[in-house]
C-alpha cells in the first residue's frame, strides 16, 4: 500500500493525520517485514523526542482495528504486519533473523477440511522455521549431538 492511500483511507476513517502518524506509516509501509511496537517507539522517539510508548501502540491498535495491520506472535512477543487485501499471502518467517518470506497463494485451490455450513472470510498462514543464513550458522554453532539420540 503506498503512504498516500493508506493517509487517504485513515482520512475516510475519521482519523486525524499528524505528524507523528504520518511518519508512523510511512515507517511501517518501508518495513518490510514484522515488527514489534517498541522497534516502532525506538525509531520514532529518535525524531519526536518524548513521544510515548503509548501514543505508538494506541495508533498500532487503531491501525489493527481498521484492518490496516495485523498482530501474530513470534518469540513470544506481538509482532505486527501490514495487511494485504489484495492477495492473500502466506509467510515464512525465520525464527532467529525475523526475516519474512511472503508467498501470494489462492486460498480456494489448497485442499483444506472444512466443516459444512462454513464460509471463509479471510486466512492467516504463518510457517515458521529458518532462512538459509541462519541455518547455515546454526549448523557451524550448534553443539554435537547427543549420544542418546543415535
């Protein structure tokens, strides 16, 4: 989504657009990728000096409850993703770098049970394991196996 529509549809939304929030989307659009709200405070805070924890994660919340972002937990921390409405996607997200792959797939055609009488409105597919640099590091890093297991 680019910074002028995503200011757009908050305007749509009865939303006030200041400064602070400009910025806000503007950070989160060039992500990317997954992130916390404190990463969001601490790269903001740089620039408006004073600004609290608070303000950021109210306005994260306001941007989830617009179906702007979307909250998962990854480390047993909320992590949060732009939405996209147009393809649906599913991620692969590396457990030790955060990295996040996006794949865009047709819900309809996987072969998924469904119980009758069910409609599906929207999916959230999350695959996790590790990106090919840090797996490559844990293996030069990982202990030796245990004997037990052989």
């Amino acid at each position: 989504m680019q910074l002028d529509k995503m200011i757009d549809y908050l305007v749509e939304h009865g939303v006030r657009i200041t400064t602070q929030r400009r910025f806000l989307v503007d950070l989160i659009l060039g992500l990317n990728r997954p992130f916390s709200a404190i990463e969001i405070y601490q790269a903001m805070e740089k620039t408006f000096h004073g600004l609290s924890y608070g303000t950021v994660y109210r306005n994260l919340e306001l941007f989830r409850q617009l179906r702007i972002v979307e909250i998962f937990v990854l480390d047993n921390e909320l992590r949060y993703r732009i939405i996209d409405h147009v393809q649906p996607h599913l991620y692969f997200i590396c457990m030790d770098c955060k990295q996040t792959i996006p794949m865009s797939f047709d819900p309809e055609e996987m072969e998924l049970p469904k119980p009758q009488q069910f409609r599906s409105l929207k999916y959230k597919i999350d695959i996790f394991g590790y990106c090919t640099d840090c797996e490559s590091s844990l293996e030069t890093h990982a202990p030796a196996r245990p004997e037990w297991n052989d």
